[in-house]
C-alpha cells in the first residue's frame, strides 16, 4: 500500500524558518571551519608521529621469551597470536577458544520507505506531497511499526520479533604472543574471523522453541494456556542451523514477518605483526614528542616499511574524508545563510528558482574557496610551497565569484 501526505506551508512561515535556519547556517559553517583547520593539524601530526616512531622502531627477532634489553623499547615483531580462553555466547550456549566471537542478527520487518516531492505555489507558498510505502525486508534491527504515518499500516502491518537479540562481539582476555601478552587494543585489532558452525544441544534448542512460541502462539495453529507443559514433539520446528547460520521461523525459504537469522563467526589464532612500545611481558603505544599515540596491527607476516606504509596511506585516506566532510558542512551552512533570499523571491515561483539556483551556486564557490583558504593557512604552518598554492587556488575561486557577480549586474543593466 502508499500513503500520500499533502502538507503546504505558507510564504510567511517558509520565511521565519529560513531566517532561523540563519543560526543553523552559521552553527554548519563555523563547525565545518574548525574541523577543516584541526584536520589539517592532525594530518601533518600524525604523519610526523608516524615518522618519529620508525625512526625509534627496532627489530624484535624473538617473542618466544621475554627479553629485559628491550623493555620501553618501540618493536616491529612478528609472531602468533594465541589464546586458550573459550568464548561462549550466552543466549545460544555455543563457542569455542578463539580470539573473538561474533553474531548478527537479523530481523523479517516490515519497513517504511517515502519519497518527497516539493513544488512552490504562487505567493511565495509550498506544497510537500510524501508518499509512504511498505515492504517486508531483512534488517538488522527491530522495527517499531506503530510510528509508521499511515494509520492503516500501524494497523495491518505490526511487527513483532521471534527472539528478542542483539548483535554481540566477545574477545578473548588472554592473548599470547609468544612469550609476551597482547593488551586489548591490540587485541581489538586481530580480524580474519570465519564462519562457526552452529549446532545447539537440546535443552537450548527447547528453550529457544519456547520462547519463539510465546512471542508468536499463533504459529502453534490451536489455543493453549501454557506453551511450557507441551510435550517438545508438539512443537512446531522452530530453529534451522544452516552452516553458521541460525534461522528462528517455521520456514527459512518461506519468511514471514518476525523471523530472526542470525549469523556466528569465530576470529582463530593466527600469525600477526605487530608495532608497539614493550612495556614489562606486555605492549603499550608509542607516545610521539607532540603528543600523539602509535601501534599498529596487521595480519600475517609484514615488514616494518609496509607497516609503517599502510599507516600513512591511512592517515591520508581519513584526511581527505574529513576535508570534504568539512568543505560540505561550509558550503550547508552557506546555503543555510543565504536561503532567505530565494524564499523571498519565491513570491514568483521561477524566480525563486533561480534564486535559489544563484545562492546554491555562490555557496559551492564561496564555500570551496573559503575551506581551501583555512587549508592553506594550517599548511603555511608546515609547508609554506603547498600552503602558497592552495591560497592562489583559493583567491582565484574568489576573483571568478567576483567576476561573475559582475557580469550578472552588466546583464541585467543592460
């Protein structure tokens, strides 16, 4: 089924809320401003803690015994990762020794879906059409269906859940390397998990029988009182171990609204390679002159250089994620500022358009020049020739905002 809602807003009231977006405007562009200037200094801080601590780095060729000569010393070593502590889940009474054990769940729901169509009336009014849709799907959370907009929806479309769980991930306290003691960062840090195969003993099996039942009687097709003195052989077939897989519901190719699968893996014992400060049988990070903590993890055998390599390549990567999740929040707060002034050109609907289309236009630029300005200057602390380059990159965005403003003004005189 759809549910369409039909909403119109006045030019007054689109007038008041885009003035008090004003401060949200201001809120995005400061926000997007000091991360962009902290982001700059955290790169070039991480990059040099990166370099400090490979200049400080010394080769561990041995962890089979604890050796007192490299105590507060930043090691690259190799060795394997090992625990004997048995992990076990709680609900479902299933484990084994192993560094982590994991499971996700997943929900049958029904869900709620919209789309929004906005079109602007003349007088400056709006009108908003949002059509609601509902479909049963796989999701890793419970859906409440009484906030779903349509009433007849919270009505026919009720969701429920066979076994009320969460997604969990164990680790392991004790993780031996070679003779030394991985903390739990480090720990932390061990992947490579793979599918454990679920098989429950029976007094899990019944329990969980039970209980799916008491959240959903009705599959039991006739009335009972109390679900626990029926007799197991009664009970419907409730639970399907599928390789890793555990699937709640009477039928696994046929879902019906409330069945739970849920997927385990275990992360074995396996050979890695570490960087981190020896500290007793145990490691610490490495702490940098700025201030700035190192270790690192990675599977399997790898070289100092590599290591040292990928934590450069990562730094890079979360720099430019964070410069452009910056510059966005700029160029919002921006379009925040100057939506005023297409609402009050949307008396005339085609003008507000262009308006609108004018101030996105002046936000992207002014935006993207006012990030690369807050750039060059964090870079002029640290590299003058990169920071010069980014500011004439910054001015020239500015000298074309200019200038196109101007040939705007000489086009409408004319």
């Amino acid at each position: 089924m759809e549910y369409t809602v039909t909403t119109s807003t006045s030019w007054l009231s689109r007038l008041g809320s885009s003035f008090a977006g004003i401060i949200l405007g201001i809120v995005l562009f400061v926000a997007g401003t000091g991360l962009l200037w902290w982001n700059e200094g955290n790169f070039v801080k991480t990059r040099d803690a990166l370099n400090e601590a490979q200049g400080e780095t010394v080769e561990l060729e041995n962890v089979n015994k604890v050796d007192a000569t490299f105590n507060d010393k930043l090691v690259h070593a190799t060795g394997p990762a090992d625990t004997q502590d048995v992990l076990t889940d709680p609900v479902f009474g299933i484990g084994g020794k192993g560094i982590a054990f994991t499971r996700e769940v997943e929900f049958y729901q029904w869900t709620e879906h919209s789309r929004t169509k906005k079109q602007q009336k003349l007088g400056g009014g709006e009108e908003t059409v949002t059509t609601y849709s509902y479909k049963k799907e796989w999701v890793g959370h419970r859906v409440n269906s009484q906030s779903f907009h349509a009433p007849e929806a919270r009505m026919q479309y009720t969701n429920g859940v066979l076994l009320a769980v969460e997604d969990k991930t164990q680790h392991a306290t004790n993780v031996s390397f070679g003779a030394y003691r991985l903390p739990a960062f480090l720990i932390r840090s061990i992947d490579g998990a793979q599918p454990f195969t679920v098989s429950l003993n029976n007094a899990t099996r019944e329990r969980l029988t039970r209980e799916a039942l008491r959240a959903k009687p009705e599959l039991l097709h006739f009335h009972t009182t109390n679900i626990d003195r029926l007799p197991l052989e009664q009970l419907p077939k409730m639970l399907h171990e599928q390789g890793n897989t555990l699937y709640i519901g009477t039928s696994p190719s046929a879902p019906q609204v409330g069945d739970v699968r849920i997927t385990f893996a275990m992360t074995p014992p396996a050979t890695v390679s570490i960087i981190a400060k020896i500290k007793g049988d145990s490691f610490e990070p490495f702490h940098a002159a700025n201030g700035k903590n190192v270790s690192a993890l990675a599977m399997g055998e790898e070289s100092m250089d590599s290591m040292f390599a990928d934590e450069h390549s990562d730094n890079v990567i979360v720099t430019w994620i964070l410069r452009v999740l910056g510059t966005i929040l700029v160029i919002a707060g921006l379009r925040c500022v100057f939506a005023p002034l297409s609402v009050i050109a949307s008396v005339i609907p085609l003008l507000g358009s262009i308006v609108g289309a004018g101030t996105g236009l002046v936000s992207l630029l002014l935006g993207l020049a006012w990030s690369l300005v807050i750039m060059a200057i964090a870079w002029l602390r640290f590299r003058p020739l990169i920071g010069s380059t980014m500011l004439a990159v910054a001015v020239g965005l500015a000298v074309l905002l200019y200038f196109k403003g101007k040939a705007k003004k000489a086009a409408a005189a004319a």
